[in-house]
C-alpha cells in the first residue's frame, strides 16, 4: 500500500532508503546510482553526510515545507550524534 501523503506525512515518514531518497521519482536509476556514489564519496572524505530527499508536491504546504525538511533530518539522523556534522537537501 502507498503512503499516504498530505498532513499525515508528517507522522508518516518514509523509512530512509540510503543517502539518495527519491520519493518524487525525479531521477532516473542512473543519476540515483551517480549522486548516491558521490555522496559516498564526500562523507568518506570529510566529516559531513549529506541526504538527498525528494518530496511530493502534496507532502506539505509551502510554508511548513522547511520544517518538514528539519523533522525529516531529525528523525533520520542525518550526521553523526553530537557533531551536527549532517545536510539534508530536499526538493519537491
């Protein structure tokens, strides 16, 4: 069954699938494969770890969509404990 989106989304997220999580379908399999490699590539050689989601337009209103982006971050755990070290970039 499809999740549902809307205000419910908010109490609903979708489990992490990896630092590429492309829930809008905007990319193909190839740029998932290249921009999920790349992101491996900076966190092996930094500190930082960057998540990339994409969001459906009906996931929130424009106005909340910022916090929907930090509660996502949030209940992920984007970066390590303690270091604020993560980035996540959404799109919707």
């Amino acid at each position: 069954m499809p999740v549902t989106y809307g205000q419910g989304y908010w109490e609903n997220l979708p489990k992490q699938e990896g630092l590429v999580n492309d829930f809008e379908n905007l990319f193909t399999d190839e740029q998932e494969h290249y921009l999920e490699t790349l992101l491996i590539g900076i966190e092996s050689h930094s500190d930082a770890q960057i998540v990339i989601i994409t969001l459906p337009q009906d996931s929130t209103s424009k106005e909340q969509f910022d916090a929907l982006t930090l509660h996502i971050a949030n209940s992920w755990g984007v970066g390590e404990a303690g270091k604020d070290n993560g980035i996540l970039i959404a799109v919707s």
